[in-house]
C-alpha cells in the first residue's frame, strides 16, 4: 500500500439476539445493536477492513438518538482524509476527527482502519494471539436471574473447564447471591476457583461495606463497581477500607484525566472496555497511567460481535496476560458471526482451521 491514501466507508446494521435474556443490573437484555464498519480503497478494492461500533444501551456516552446520523457525518469526514498508513499515525488520525465522547465510534473505525492496513485479514495488531494462536484464560460469566438459572450457568461454567467465576450481583436478593456464592465455594477452594462478583453500582455507600465484608469470607477475588460511578470520595474510602479488592469499571467511562481519578481513588484493580474508553489509543493509555502506579487491570468486551471481540482479544494478548481477561462473550448471541474464536477449557484460542463469516 502506499504511504497516503483515501479511504472510502460505509458501514451494515445489524442486531445481534441473545441466546437468554441476560439480564444486569441496569435491566434486561434481549438484543444488542452494532455498526459493521467498512473500510476500503479504490487503489486495492478487493482489500477490505471491518471495525465496530456498537454503543451499550443506558451506559456508552454515544447512546443517543442521532447516533447513526453521527456515525454517517463522521465516515464523511473520515473519506476525505490523507491517511498515513502506520500505526500510531492511524489512531492519531481517529482521535484528532472524531470527538471523545463517540468512543465506540473510535474503536470501531481504528478496527477497520488497521484492518485494511494489514491486508483485511481480521489482523488488527501484531500479537501472540493471531500470529501464534496463543490461548489466553478468561473467566466464566454467570448472568443475572433466577436462582436456578444462575446455579444451571455455574455448573455448566464448571463442568467446561474454567478455573475463575464471574458473577453479576445486584438484581436478587444479597442473601440469594451469597448463597450462590457459596455453593461454589463449598466444592472448590480459592486455590481451585477463583471467584469475582460484578455489582454494576448496585450497593449504596452506606451498605457497601457490611456486603464487601461478607463477600470476603467466601475469599472473593474482587468486586467491580461496588457503587454507581459518579461519586469518586466515597469510592476512594471504600478502596481504604475494603476487605475485598475493587475494580473501577463505570467509573472509567468518559473519564479524560486519567491520572488524575487513579490517583484520586486508588483502586486495586481497573476493567477496560475499548469500545466504552474511546478505543485502542486510550486503552493503551489507561494500562500505561494504571501500571505506573501498581493497579492491576483485566480486559472485558462490551457485548461486542466477533469483529469487535477478536480486536480487543488482540490488544490484550499484546500484554501476554497472566490473569483470566473478560472475553468469553462470543456465544451470547444466536446470529453473531461465524469466526476462528473459539473459547475451551477456560481459555479463548484463535482456530485458523475456522473461517470467518463476513458481515452482511
């Protein structure tokens, strides 16, 4: 490819339907919609590159009405560019035309763009995951529901291998979920399975601390978002007095000063969903602010399709993780597409024996 070129786009809606009604804290989820962004040039026509932007509902900065009407202006504004075919020129050129607060808008056209880059191959980044079909471990996640449904979910997500648990908290009962909680507990020790809860902000501050201490005597991992972002003092209290680790996840969202919350706050831990955070560049940006001050991090999708999910799963595995990652959520949806990510045994692998669908 040529150092500087023009790059035409479009873009294909699609909505992705649950195999369940997953539910969270912020309600039920029954579908999800995304934006498969195209990208490609007139100059190599048969080279595509796919991104996505797919904004959560209630919780991305760009859920709002006009989006797709954005989403059209900025894929004008973004074919009239020069692009500078490298890297980091890419997602300067992302961050410098398309405002903070469209971060799934970002990503997704960081995705397509460095797709195209490297041949339309579904190679975003030079990483051990796609190059090397290195596995890395994620965490089995336990949606919200009925008891039984919850319980079906934790013995399926144990009998398929995974050594660490992830359950959503908040929508029954706190004495339901403790007793969730320890029925896991009761077969497998913490060396055996490691266990972190998701409250989704659903504690008050005044009860968060009697629930944290109780969550610690079943030797829970971490907790994400104990309280609703938006109130960094009690937040940064309850990280002081914590027996339980807590991981910043909403708190994150929209957040420019990065620096300036963590330190603010203190967390032990921080969640990063590119697709909420603004994209790779501010992802990177997040681990490097998080690691310079000792706080741990884990990659999470954000209900993303495979095209999404196999990005993010690439940017993570430039960081060789150790920890189980957020990135199991490539089955939830009855009509994603088909795709080389394959999750067994706990881990995600990229198969090269399976073919990738392509968006239509």
């Amino acid at each position: 490819m040529s150092n500087y070129k023009r790059i035409s786009f479009s873009y294909i809606k699609r909505k992705l339907v649950f195999r369940f009604d997953a539910g969270t804290s912020r309600g039920i989820l029954k579908t999800k919609e995304v934006f498969w962004i195209k990208a490609s040039s007139a100059e190599n026509p048969t080279v595509i590159g796919w991104g996505e932007a797919a904004p959560l509902v209630k919780l991305s900065p760009d859920d709002r009405p006009d989006f797709e009407s954005k989403l059209e202006d900025f894929l004008v504004k973004l074919s009239q560019l020069d692009w500078e075919m490298s890297e980091e020129k890419v997602l300067d050129q992302v961050s410098e035309t398309i405002p903070f607060d469209f971060p799934s808008i970002r990503f997704g056209v960081e995705v397509a763009v460095l797709d195209l880059m490297n041949g339309g191959n579904k190679q975003i980044l030079q990483n051990d995951f796609r190059d090397q079909y290195q596995p890395m471990p994620i965490n089995g996640l336990i949606w919200m529901g009925e008891v039984q449904f919850m319980k079906d979910q934790i013995d399926q997500k144990l009998e398929e291998g995974f050594d660490c648990i992830k359950m959503k908290i908040g929508a029954i009962s706190f004495e339901k979920e403790l007793e969730l909680l320890s029925y896991i507990r009761s077969q497998y020790s913490a060396d055996q399975i490691t266990l972190r809860v998701d409250a989704n902000g659903a504690f008050s501050p005044e009860e968060a601390l009697e629930k944290l201490t109780r969550l610690a005597e079943l030797s829970i991992h971490s907790i994400e978002q104990p309280i609703r972002a938006g109130q960094p003092e009690e937040m940064r209290k309850l990280c002081e007095i914590s027996p339980l680790p807590i991981a910043l996840d909403e708190e994150l969202i929209g957040v420019e000063e990065k620096e300036s919350l963590l330190k603010k706050i203190a967390p032990q831990f921080i969640i990063l969903k590119p697709c909420l955070l603004g994209g790779i560049k501010e992802t990177r940006e997040w681990i490097s602010v998080a690691e310079k001050h000792g706080i741990g991090w884990w990659m999470t999708s954000a209900l993303e399709s495979n095209i999404g999910l196999n990005a993010i799963c690439q940017l993570t595995s430039q960081y060789s993780p150790e920890i189980p990652q957020g990135l199991g959520t490539g089955k939830l949806f009855e009509n994603n597409l088909g795709s080389p990510l394959t999750v067994r045994k706990g881990e995600i692998i990229y198969d090269p024996k399976k073919a990738w669908e392509e968006p239509s």
